[in-house]
C-alpha cells in the first residue's frame, strides 16, 4: 500500500522515465438503454435507497443529503452533516464519477463501491442505521418489494443486495466533459488556455491526478514538497486510521472530475476557491510558486472536466412509504 512515499524531485522524474508518464483517460457517456433488464433494475432501486431519508434513524438524512447529483455530487458544505445535525470530520467527496475510484473516503478505508456504500449507513455520525429497522422498513414496503424483485428476481431484502445496488447506481452516475471529448480527438473542443491547462497539468499533476477518474486511485502524502501548514494539520489523514507514522498526512488523491462543481477543497473543507486550491497544490506537491497565468490556465482546465449526469439519475424516483 504504501506507494504514496514522498519522493524528490529527481525521483519522480527517474520514476517518470522507467514506467512511463502517467496520464488522464477519456471516459464518454453511459448509454442506460443499453444496460441489461436485471441492471436497469438494480440501478432503479440503488437510486430510491440513495434518495431515501428513510433508512436513516431519525428519517432526515439519505446518501444524497451529503452527495447532491444536482450539486456536483457533494454538498457545498465544508464537513458531512449527519443525523440529528452532527458534523462529520471530513469533506465529502463528489459521488459523480465515483465508479471510477480505486479507493475510497480521505482515508481509502474501502476499495469498492459495494464495501464503501453500507459504512455511511451505520456510521453514527451520518445515517446512523439500525441493522434490523432497515431490513424490516425494506422488506414491508410494496414499491421496494417490486424493485428488488426486478433487480435479483425475488424481493428478498438483504444488506448485500441493498449494498450492489446503490453501487449500480452510482456507477450509472458518469459525467463526460469537454477534455474527453478534446481527448477524443475534438481539437475545438478546448480553447487555447484549456489546452495549456492541459499540457500543464499532464506534465506535472497526472502523476498522482491519473486515470480516468483524474484521481482516485493512490496515496499521496498532503505537503510532499513543502510541507502542510501547521493550522490545518489537525487531521492527520490515514495516521488516523492506521496509527503508523508513515501514515502521518497521506490521504487519498481526490478526484478531479467536475471539481470546479465541489468547493470547498481538500479533505478539511478549507479553501473556498479553485484558483486558491491549484497555488497551494503548486506549492506543496510540486515545490513550485505557479505564476498567475500558470493558475488561471489550470482552472480553466479544471473547469473544462464538468460534465453532466444522464438527467434521470438526478432525482428521487420514488417516495418511499410512510
């Protein structure tokens, strides 16, 4: 795991040259009518679990209170706020594009969407759910009878299933930008500052910022050329998790699809503008002072990577019963 090791300068041009350049990959549109009859089904009835407050043990927080598909996928807020108004430790990230993450949370605690989607679920400071009380509140509702009957052809509840199909649709929720299609070989498809953006950014952030996702698939350590400031340092990234030294400060690389849609950035919430987020990251993982033009072409390309989610995934399909 612990491939997120800081490394000079020198090094990771060294690393560049024997394993190649890593770089960002074009995804494009997921085509629902294409999908098969039972995967249909299973991402209908992840989208009405995702949009339910139900599930929750005071009836007030669902997956998408913190993960707004109409808001970028995130919630605006620096922190989660969970169940009975309790403030999460963390950022919460954008599920938009999340299908293509390696790891997930700050921390990479879990590394597939199945394994992530039931941790909110009973975390007593988000959803707060009771084991029982959700199988019981799934299994006597006709209308989710009927969607877990479609989707595994019966309707038995379990928390397996309800785990595979919130992960179906959250897979579903891809957003193609204008850099896919430029990648794709759409020359028009980037302006001039954009595309120097672009070249920036490949030659110096696609070493963590990598994939399809633009991220989401390693550790790195958050000061790596200069270190973190000392007044944000209060959580210590997946130190928290592991207890190991070696741990102190690394988190996972966020993703950067449709980031212009998400502040407040970093995992703590802490900067409110995208153009203050690409200096500090300049400064602290590259070891360089970007100059302004160097900034507002890299926001310019970040701003390029918004996309849009097929609209019928941006709602509530269903209002479960009372």
């Amino acid at each position: 795991m612990k491939n997120y090791k800081a490394l000079s300068g020198m090094a990771l041009m060294f690393l560049g040259a024997m394993s190649g350049c890593r770089a960002i990959e074009a995804i494009e549109p997921i085509d629902l009518s294409a999908l098969a009859e039972a995967e249909q089904a299973k991402v209908d009835l992840g989208q009405a679990l995702f949009f339910d407050p139900q599930l929750s043990s005071d009836g007030l927080v669902s997956c998408a209170s913190c993960h707004v598909p109409t808001q970028g996928g995130d919630d605006d807020k620096p922190v989660a706020v969970g169940v009975l108004g309790q403030m999460g430790p963390r950022n919460s990230p954008t599920v938009i594009n999340v299908g293509f993450k390696e790891l997930l949370f700050w921390d990479g605690r879990a590394s597939t969407l199945e394994e992530q989607a039931l941790m909110p679920l009973f975390a007593d400071n988000e959803m707060a759910a009771d084991e029982q009380t959700v199988l019981a509140y799934l299994g006597a509702d006709e209308r989710y009878q009927a969607l877990f009957a479609a989707a595994f052809k019966d309707d038995a509840v379990s928390l397996e299933r309800v785990a595979q199909a919130i992960a179906s649709y959250e897979r579903a929720l891809v957003a193609p930008s204008r850099v896919d299609s430029f990648l794709l070989g759409d020359e028009g498809a980037l302006n001039a500052s954009e595309q120097r953006g672009l070249d920036f950014f490949q030659g110096n952030c696609a070493f963590c910022h990598d994939g399809q996702g633009v991220g989401g698939r390693r550790f790195e350590v958050l000061g790596d050329q200069e270190p973190w400031p000392q007044d944000k340092r209060h959580d210590r990234g997946l130190f928290e998790l592991t207890g190991d030294p070696d741990d102190e400060m690394v988190f996972v690389v966020p993703q950067l699809r449709n980031v212009s849609r998400t502040a407040p950035y970093f995992h703590d919430g802490s900067v409110e503008t995208l153009a203050e987020a690409v200096e500090l990251m300049g400064r602290h993982q590259l070891g360089e002072e970007l100059t302004k033009s160097e900034i507002d072409d890299l926001v310019a390309f970040l701003e390029a990577l918004a996309g849009e989610v097929e609209p019928a995934l941006l709602q509530a399909p269903m209002q479960a019963a009372k």
